[in-house]
C-alpha cells in the first residue's frame, strides 16, 4: 500500500469516527430530553387531590379504553364524563354511540369531543362532528381537542392559519349547538395558539403533575393519564371541574341559556382523597 493510499484510507477513518460521534451525541441528547419529558409528563411524582376544593370527577374515554362497564364506573362516584366522536372530515369513533347510550343509562353527565387534525379544514371537521352528535340540554358543550401531539406537528403551519381554522371550526359548532365550545389543549399548545386568543371560550387544559397556575382560567383540569377506574381496563385520563357540584351543573345550564340552580344535589361524589396515580374507590377496583 502507497503512502498516498494510507493517508486516503486514514483520512476517510476519521470522517467515519467523526460523523459516529456526531451521531452518537445527537442519540444521546435525544435519549435525555425524552427519558426528560416522561418523566414530567408520563410518568410524574404521585399528585394528591383535594376534592374539598375540587369535588367533581371525571374521566374521558374513545375505543382503545374498549368496552365499558359503566354501571361499575358509575358507582366509582365519576360525575361525568368527555367521550370521543369524531376525528378529522370523517373518522367516527367506532364506540361513541354504544358509550353515549350506556353511560347515560348510569346517569353520568356525557359530553362529545372531536380531535382536530391540523392538515385538515376546520369547518368540514366541525361538519363531521354536527353530523354524528346530538346533544340535550343536560349534556356538557362540544368539545374541540386541539393539541400538537398524534400526528400534529408545531411549526409544519403558520400559527396564525391555525388559529383561523380553529375558530371556524368553534364558530360552525357554536351556530349549530348554540353554545360556545370548550377547547381541550395541552400546556405547549396553550402557550403557542390559544392563551390571549381564545379566553372566552372554556378552556379544558392537560396540566400532569401539579395544579394549573392561577393565572389561567381553566374550567376543566386533565390531571393524569393514569387513572384506574373500576369497569375501564387499563389507564384512563381523569379530570376535575374547577368549582362544586352546584357550579358544574350551573355551568351546564348556563351553557345551554337556562337558569342556574341555587343547589344542586351530587349523587356521583369523589372520594375524600384521590391519586392520580391510583383512583380506585371503596369498591375496587391523563409552566401553565
């Protein structure tokens, strides 16, 4: 082997050590910010509630919960309820209408959601909703799950294209049901396209680990997605509404233009004490 053939052959070992370390320390910094973002997000400290200060329960659930025994789940003191309807221009959850039915039948409070695809138009998604969901005076608002998470990318659109389509697709509900929709988001997504935009419409916020700071006006809080509830196999994602019993049922009349009630009497009340981590009741047993 020449000289010039050695020094081509050593020149070319350390490109290839160097682009291994290049990778080698972009693989590891990965490794860190999502071992990072588990364990803020996913797998956080134990959270204990208050239900003093927050009294009223609730889970929300789509097909991959599976079939349900709301009986059971009713008896787990869970006052209401958020289930999954549609998805896009035309996905229906497959379960929706059997949940919608069946938990009624329990006499917990139900409301629809529908998950927001940002590639898809607002209004058409809106359409997809109308078209599957009847609501009653005593159902929750509509739900419109705006989140950059599943699929939906932060930055692939320009902020403010987003929140145009949001607010057709809020408008479009609103003309239909007659009462403004709450918005579901996650804390990033809060901060990027809802907060000084939106804040008169409710806002359902996921905050995991600790409480939501007093400064966002939140009506409903998604404090886990660990939730064990007896008739739900596997995890599901709990919530609380932010006032008593009577200020829940309130907000539902409220929602629909009916007068309030001066007290309203809780049948489905959360225990004393409830881990986000461990909610299982006497019987047995997802920066703001």
């Amino acid at each position: 082997m020449t000289k010039k053939q050695r020094k081509k052959l050593t020149k070319r070992a350390i490109i290839i050590s160097s682009v291994l370390l290049v990778l080698f320390v972009c693989v590891s910094i990965l490794y860190v910010y999502s071992e990072d973002y588990y364990k803020r997000y996913r797998d956080c400290p134990q959270l204990s509630i208050d239900s003093t200060k927050y009294p009223v329960l609730g889970i929300d659930i789509s097909a991959h919960q599976g079939k349900i025994d709301w009986k059971l789940v009713a008896e787990n003191k869970v006052s209401f309820a958020f289930l999954k309807a549609t998805e896009g221009v035309n996905f229906v959850d497959k379960n929706f209408s059997s949940n919608w039915k069946t938990a009624k039948q329990q006499n917990i409070i139900v409301g629809a959601y529908m998950f927001f695809r940002f590639n898809k138009d607002g209004k058409m998604q809106a359409r997809n909703f109308i078209n599957n969901v009847k609501l009653s005076d005593n159902d929750l608002p509509p739900v419109v799950d705006f989140e950059a998470s599943y699929g939906n990318r932060l930055g692939k659109y320009k902020v403010k294209y987003m929140q145009n389509q949001l607010l057709k697709c809020l408008r479009e509900l609103e003309k239909h049901y007659g009462q403004k929709p709450i918005i579901y988001t996650n804390v990033t997504t809060y901060t990027n396209y809802i907060k000084g935009n939106f804040d008169d419409y409710p806002l359902w916020i996921c905050k995991l680990c600790n409480e939501p700071t007093k400064n966002v006006k939140w009506t409903f809080w998604q404090y886990s997605h660990k939730g064990s509830i007896t008739g739900i196999k596997g995890h599901v994602d709990v919530n609380l509404y932010n006032g008593s019993y009577t200020e829940f049922v309130n907000f539902i009349n409220n929602s629909h233009g009916k007068k309030v009630k001066q007290d309203a009497k809780q049948q489905n009340r959360p225990t004393n004490r409830r881990n986000p981590q461990n909610t299982k009741s006497k019987t047995t047993g997802k920066g703001v």
